[in-house]
C-alpha cells in the first residue's frame, strides 16, 4: 500500500473512531463514515467492503497491536526510554492502554463497548494462552485450560474496565501487582 492510500485509510478510521466515540456502532451510517473523513464513496469501498469490515479492520488494528507488543518487550514504542521494560506481560499491556492511542480505553467503555470487549477479550486469550497459561502452570492441572485462559482474560478486561472508570488513578505497575496476585494462585 502506497503512502497515499495509507493516508485515506487512517482518516477513515479516525472518522470512524471518532464517530464511535460519539454514537452507537448500529446507528453509524457509511456515508457518515465518508463525510467525516472527507472521503468518497467509492474510495471507502476501495479500502473496505463494509461497515463491519472496516470495524473488524479497527479491532485487529488495536487489539492486534497491543497484543503483539506485549508478547514481544523489545516493542516498546519509547515507553521505556529512561527506564527497563517490565518483567510482567500485564505491566507491559497496562502500559499501553495507559498511553491509550486511538482513545482505546474510550472505545473500551463507550455505548459499543461489547463489540471492542469481545474483540479484546478474544485477542487476550490468545496471549494467555501464548505467555502465560502453556508455560507457567503448576498449580489446578486438572482445571480445563481454556476455562483458566477465559477466567483470566475475562478478570483481565473487567480490571481494565475498572481502572477506566477510576480515571487511571493507579499506576501499570501497581495494577499488574494487584492482578498478578490473584491469579498467580491459581496458575
């Protein structure tokens, strides 16, 4: 894709973005999509075949995102420029949500939240089961692993979802502290 048209690409999903964080997903039309862009009909639809896709588009491009860099700590986009990359896997993802590019945590608590929970808890089972689960279980062996991996994940979003409406009073570190002390027992 050429310079151009990851340009056009971004300013619909800025548009989008900024949309979402205004009115329900379902109440979103594609010509509002292209007005607030700026953009044709036609060029959204070079980019991409529907609503849905283009939302699907956005989920992988922020779940995926951070996800990815919080399997890999050599990512870390300047976050630890004067200090070293956290230990914890949680810290490092904490750390992400907290710079909150692409108003993640907006979208996380906004009218359409389930659609991004959904996405974000499908995208964090995924690095459970990677970083975590697989690797470092001693403990409840004879606990299915995909009910840990959901019970985890899903502990994981609504703590997210708590530290959001608290307005980020604590610090990465101090959460992936609380969270890493409730399920280390049960790993």
């Amino acid at each position: 894709m050429d310079r151009r048209q990851r340009k056009t690409q971004s300013a619909i999903l800025s548009a989008f973005i900024q949309l979402l964080a205004k009115e329900n997903y379902s109440k979103i039309t594609v010509q509002e999509i292209i007005d607030t862009a700026n953009v044709g009909r036609t060029t959204f639809y070079a980019h991409f075949e529907t609503k849905d896709d283009l939302l699907r588009f956005l989920c992988e491009e922020l779940f995926g995102h951070i996800i990815s860099s919080a399997m890999d700590c050599t990512h870390t986009h300047g976050l630890y420029s004067d200090m070293s990359a956290p230990n914890s896997v949680f810290c490092h993802l904490l750390q992400h949500l907290q710079e909150n590019n692409n108003n993640i945590l907006d979208l996380l608590s906004s009218e359409n939240n389930e659609i991004f929970l959904q996405y974000f808890k499908s995208s964090l089972n995924d690095l459970m089961r990677n970083q975590l689960v697989s690797q470092n279980r001693k403990k409840n062996t004879d606990i299915p692993q995909d009910f840990l991996i959901n019970h985890i994940s899903g502990s994981f979003v609504e703590m997210v979802l708590w530290w959001s409406k608290g307005r980020l009073k604590q610090s990465p570190e101090e959460l992936d502290r609380y969270f890493r002390a409730v399920i280390e027992p049960i790993l």
